[in-house]
C-alpha cells in the first residue's frame, strides 16, 4: 500500500492521465513523456511520479502516468508553468497526440483520508 504522509502534505493531489498509445507512437509518446517529468521535477510542489504500462486485463488504456503534488495549487502552478515551457520549445500536445492517433485522458485526483486504509 502507498503511504501518504498527511502531516507533511495535508493537501496532497494526484495527477492521472490515461492514454492509448499506438505501438507506432509509442517511442514518440515515452520520449515527449521523459521529457515533460525531467522539466517538472524542477518545479515547486512536485512530490514524484510513475509511468505505468499495461500488462494485462480489460480496458482501453495501455500507458498511464501519476504525478504526485503538494497541493492544488502547486498543480496549477505547474499547469501554467509547463504550457510556457512547451512554447517555448514548440511543442503542441493536442497536435502531436493527433498526428500520432494517441488519445487521452487527463484529471486530478485527491486521495480523502476517508477512502483510505
């Protein structure tokens, strides 16, 4: 079970996108995503992350990343300071997932004490 340290981080939020990745893409997708996390380890609030790859079952996703933050507000932060970092690098998400038929899906997360174990 992951431990949440809730006296540290009282506020904690997670970060779940879910994509379907073609194999043809994946490569493209798995490099955009090494360097999207090297940019935003150096971010305020940033608290670690992992990229997970479907191993079996249903559903439709087959690459999944969570990133963990100190609180909504280090994500906001961090939404705003990764679109200027993608200028300025020119790179467009929506056009590259689209040029690569990747779909996706993107939300954040809490984890409420009353959920947990």
């Amino acid at each position: 079970m992951l431990h949440i340290d809730r006296e540290r981080y009282p506020n904690i939020q997670f970060r779940v996108d879910q994509f379907v990745v073609p194999d043809a893409a994946r490569e493209a997708f798995l490099q955009a995503t090494h360097r999207n996390f090297a940019f935003i380890k150096t971010l305020p609030g940033f608290l670690g992350h992992v990229v997970l790859e479907k191993s079996g079952g249903p559903g439709r996703f087959n690459l999944s990343t969570i990133a963990a933050w100190e609180s909504p507000e280090a994500i906001v932060s961090a939404v705003g300071k990764v679109q200027a970092y993608y200028q300025s690098i020119g790179f467009n998400p929506p056009e590259f997932m689209r040029a690569h038929g990747i779909e996706g899906e993107l939300a954040n997360f809490d984890a409420p004490v009353a959920l947990q174990e």
